[in-house]
C-alpha cells in the first residue's frame, strides 16, 4: 500500500469538501460522497491515515466489521485505503483545524496550524474523541514552562544546541532524540521509570554505548517536580529506588504517547454536548447547515461508536451533501452492484 | 459475584458489584467510578485506567504481562503495584479486591 502523500501547496486549497479526521468513518466518506461525484479532501493531526485504528491499535483485532469477520486496526486501514482510490482524494497529515468560518457567499473557510486555508461548501466532521495530542505529564506548574522549556516536539534541531536536556520516555520518540540531540546538546539525561525499553533495540544498544563512554546519563525514575524562575526550567527532582535527586535541566522532553482532545472544534460555534456534537439522524447535520459530523464525534439518541455506525452515517450524510453541492441535480439512487454508471466511477467497467 | 473497592485519592471509596469474566475497567465504568477513563475502551492502548493493586491483593492480581509494561510506561507515578484495570479479569477469587485510582490518569 502506497502511503499518502502530503500536499505541499501554499495556496488556499477550493474543493467540495473538507472532511477533518482521516480515521475509518472519514475515509469512507470520500468513498460515499465519491459515489455522488463530490471530491474530498482530508486533514488529519497524525502522520498518518486511519485515526485511532492506525495511532491506538494497529494490530489488535476487529471483530464487528460487517463481512470481515476478523480485521487489525491496520488492515482495516488499508483496505479503506484501496477502497476509496479510484475518488484520489488529497490528504493533509500533520495539520490541525485551527479556526472555521462561513463567509458570506455560503462556503466555509477553515484554517490550519500551518497555516493553510481551505475554502468548501461543507464539511464533514469525522475527528474521533477529538485531536490527538501529547500527553502533559501532571506536574505541578508543568504549563508555565512549556513552549519556553519544556516541548513535546522537535520542531527545529538547533533549538536545542547547548541545553541541558532531559528526555523521558522508553519509546521510539525519546530513544531517537536521545540520540540526535546528544551530540549537540551540552549535557543529555534520558529518563525513565524502567530499565526495559520498548524502543528499538539498536537504538537502545547505541544509547547504552554512549551512557558507557559518559557522553550522557540514563536514570531510571521518574519525575515529581520542576523547577524554575519566569518560565525558565532550571531543575526536575526525579524520585528513583535510591530516593530522590534533583538535576539541573533547563530543557525537558516528555513522550508519554498521545491523548485526544477536543481541541479547537469547542471553539466553531457548534453546538456541543459533552464534548459530542449533536446530530439529526437523518443528514447527520449539526446546528450549522453545511457542516456534518459523523462517527465518534457526534451523539444522537441511541448512538453506538462502532464504526460500523460511522459507515451507515457517512452515507446518509452523502445525500445531504449532495444537494448543497450540486443544487439543481436530482440524486437518483443507485447500487454499486448494478449501476453502470457507479461501476465506472470505481473504475471496474 | 465479587465485590470490588476503588479508593479515590481523596480517601473517599465505593464499593461496586462486579461480574466474574469482566474486566475491572468496565466494572469501573459501568458504576461511574471517577478518575478511570479508558480511552481507548479497554485495548490495552492507552494507559488511562491506571490502577494501584491494594498489597493484599498482589499475589491474586499478578503482574503486568510484557505488553501491559509497555503501556504503563504511559502512565503517570508508576508503582510497583501497578495494573491496567482493563487487564485484570474478574474472577471468584477477586471478592473483595481493592484497588486505589491515581491522583490523575495524565
């Protein structure tokens, strides 16, 4: 399977559609508004497709999709992938809806943490339990240093010439800046509360290496306090089986995996209801005309998360879709098993 | 039928009615008990249903199977008697388990 690309356009982006989320319910999206002639394209806050199934449980096995009768997060995935191919919808990974807004003309304008504009007719809201962020270890005054001191990315390497870094964490992500930062950094400490890491071994092998050539230190605990002046760290106590310690830091890098938030669709002036944007049952539209959501996301009465349910919404949806895009076409209901005209849209005939 | 405890941080405690066969996650959140969040619905794949085993029940409970170790590095203030609740299965012999939710689940 050929892994989306990113769209590196500066320019404003006009289609049809924005669906927010790329996890399952959002890619069947662009297969069922695909079926009705309306293009699609997807932003989504991961680096990948596929939402939770991709980011929370790629191997662990689904049983409750319709017709397969056992399918991994991945799989599902993937199939969803080459399920909607022939409707080439874009993607842009990486990027968060900042702000939406209706203009005058009826369209919407949505803007990016990068930036980015987009200008559509509808949007489809398929965002899960909301965008996925880092985890906030729960230290006290955690907040007042981030952004100054303590960051839960890499964004520019040279950010971190001449610190002293802290990273914390077993995985892939701290070995890995373990290892890029510490050439450049003035001291490396990486810490973590086991001395077993689930990163890759070579990796660890290399950290190993350098911790034995005292070109940085590996302490196994964790942290209970920071400390600083005006948002400048300048020490982390960690507590270990020996008793606590505290080393003078000034930069922290925490990977403690990702959370989901709601994030910024609590500012779009939807209605919400516990964090839930509810729903009619028959479009699947929110308060605003023009803006659906589907899966997760959304609550009605009855309402189940399965995705099962997300696929039934996102044809619903579709209809409605279709008659703000193309006003003046009636929608005639086809199947895909014997409309020929569907049959060469997915490109069989 | 077993009984389990869920001690809050604040002291303050509650005693629910659990089904053996379930995992003590969802006998959690089928009473509402605060403070588990089980985010990702009981996969093993997000750490949000931290839970510290009482000492007595350790031994019962067991430990964390190799992927659960992995997940708890995701957890905050990891312990010694740390447990994912949506791995520990009820059974007959964990009448009476009690277990203390952390001060915060991240």
């Amino acid at each position: 399977m050929e892994l989306p690309q990113n769209e590196f356009s500066d320019g404003p982006v006009e289609t049809d559609v924005v669906i927010i989320g790329a996890g399952p319910v959002g890619l069947f999206a662009v297969f069922e508004l695909g079926l009705l002639d309306i293009k699609c394209h997807l932003i989504d806050i991961l680096d990948k497709v596929g939402g939770q199934c991709a980011e929370l449980y790629p191997e662990k096995p689904i049983y409750d999709i319709p017709g397969l009768p056992v399918v991994s997060g991945q799989e599902l995935t993937d199939r969803l992938m080459e399920q909607i191919k022939p409707f080439d919808p874009t993607f842009h990974l990486n990027e968060r809806v900042d702000s939406l807004t209706k203009l005058d003309d009826g369209r919407f304008h949505l803007k990016t943490d990068v930036g980015r504009s987009f200008f559509c007719k509808v949007i489809v809201v398929g965002a899960g339990g909301g965008s996925f962020t880092p985890k906030r270890p729960p230290l006290q005054g955690i907040e007042g240093y981030e952004g100054t001191s303590v960051y839960y990315s890499v964004r520019r390497m040279e950010d971190f010439r001449d610190k002293d870094i802290l990273v914390v964490g077993g995985g892939d992500s701290a070995l890995d800046w373990t290892l890029s930062l510490q050439p450049i950094a003035n001291s490396l400490t990486l810490l973590h509360r086991r001395d077993d890491f689930r990163a890759a071994p070579h990796s660890v092998e290399k950290m190993r290496e350098l911790v034995a050539l005292g070109q940085m230190r590996l302490m196994i605990g964790q942290m209970t306090s920071m400390d600083g002046v005006d948002g400048k760290l300048e020490g982390v106590t960690i507590k270990s089986k020996e008793g606590e310690e505290r080393i003078a830091i000034n930069t922290v890098l925490p990977f403690f995996g990702l959370t989901m938030k709601l994030g910024p669709i609590a500012n779009w002036g939807l209605n919400l209801e516990e964090n839930l944007i509810p729903v009619d049952t028959e479009k699947f539209e929110t308060s605003e005309p023009g803006i659906f959501a589907i899966g997760d996301i959304n609550t009605y009465p009855g309402k189940l998360k399965l995705i099962l349910s997300g696929f039934h919404e996102a044809a619903l949806m579709s209809q409605q879709a279709h008659r703000y895009i193309y006003p003046d076409k009636k929608l005639l209901f086809q199947y895909t098993t014997s409309s020929s005209n569907l049959q060469k849209k997915l490109g069989v005939k | 039928m077993a009984k389990i405890t869920f001690i809050q941080p604040d002291g303050t405690s509650e005693t629910v009615d659990a089904t053996v066969g379930q995992t003590v996650m969802e006998v959690a959140k089928l009473a509402d008990v605060a403070g588990i969040e089980a985010e990702c619905g009981g996969a093993c794949a997000c750490a949000t249903c931290h839970v510290y085993v009482a000492e007595d029940w350790r031994e019962k409970t067991g430990k964390a199977a190799e992927m659960e170790e992995d997940m708890l590095d995701f957890a905050f203030d990891v312990r010694e008697e740390s447990r994912l609740s949506c791995q520990i299965k009820v059974t007959e012999e964990l009448d009476g388990l009690i277990v203390q939710v952390p001060n915060k689940q991240f």
